[in-house]
C-alpha cells in the first residue's frame, strides 16, 4: 500500500510533485519484483500527470497512433523553421495579450514566406483586388484557366497548380 510522504520541489522545473511511499515494504511477498530499493519503491506524481496518461492512453489506441505519425511531416517542420528558419527562439514581450499578438506576426510572416515560395515558383499569381466571376459562367466556359484564389484583402492569389493537399 502507497500512502504520501510528502511534497517535494522537482530538482530543475519549478512545480511541486507528490511523493508516495510503500509503507508494507519489509511484508509483501512481492517485493523483489516491485522495488529493489532497500526504503521500498517511490512514486512520485507532478501536475502533469493526468496529461501524460491521457497522451500514453491516445498513443496505445492504433488509429491514434497513425494520426501522430502523421503530426511529424505536417506541423513539427513549421515548428522547425520559425525556430531555426526564422530565429523565433523566445518571446520578447510580456503578458498573454502582447505574446498572443507576437505569435500572430511569426505565423503571418511564416504564411507570408509560404506565399512568396509559391508565387516564386509561378504556383501563385499575386493580381488585383478580388473580382466576381465572369457573366458566362465556368472558367472552363469561357476559355479561361481554372484556377483557386485566395482572399485576402486588397488583392487575391491565384493558385495555378495547387500542390495535394494545399489547402488555402
């Protein structure tokens, strides 16, 4: 039977972690295969602990599994480039509202690289403010390029070959 010791800073974070001690050490005839310490075995328990079983829990199901392998080629290499790409390392500012807002410009200025790569490449047209479609109809119907666009005010991009799986 586990019952608390105590309460104990962690060494190098600073948030506090229950300690919990077997207190039938000496008596349980499994001993050898629960602790090899003399004291008995030790558990101890932070904040986080809910978290992390929730996430060993997702990670055990086999669907889940294949959705987090799939989190490493499409989020974890943005993550890479504003930190290394962009040299965003740390916050400059204080307060939730100022870092909210200081986040909002690194994904802008990422998103904004995004788009001058594909207009680069000649997968984007950057052209003037945004139009209704033309009265005759489908692209297709009046000889032009069908194409995607993009709305952000005051002009429009035009995707000309959009890649699998852009989404705009």
């Amino acid at each position: 039977m586990l019952s608390l010791q105590g309460i104990r800073r962690h060494q190098k974070r600073p948030f506090p972690l229950w300690v919990y001690r077997c207190q039938n050490f000496r008596d349980c005839p499994v001993r050898e295969a629960c602790s090899r310490d003399r004291h008995g075995r030790l558990i101890e328990i932070g904040p986080y602990h809910g978290a992390v079983e929730r996430q060993r829990k997702k990670q055990a199901d086999a669907e889940k599994r294949q959705l987090l392998k799939k989190r490493k080629g499409m989020v974890e290499p943005v993550f890479g480039t504003i930190k290394q790409g962009m040299g965003f390392r740390r916050y400059t500012v204080r307060g939730m509202e100022k870092v909210k807002t200081q986040w909002s410009l690194v994904c802008a200025a990422f998103n904004l690289r995004k788009l001058h790569a594909l207009w680069i490449k000649g997968k984007l047209q950057l052209r003037g403010p945004a139009r209704t479609p033309p009265a005759g109809g489908s692209p297709a119907a009046t000889g032009q390029q069908a194409s995607t666009h993009v709305k952000c005010l005051p002009f429009a991009f035009q995707a000309l070959s959009p890649s699998p799986g852009f989404a705009f």
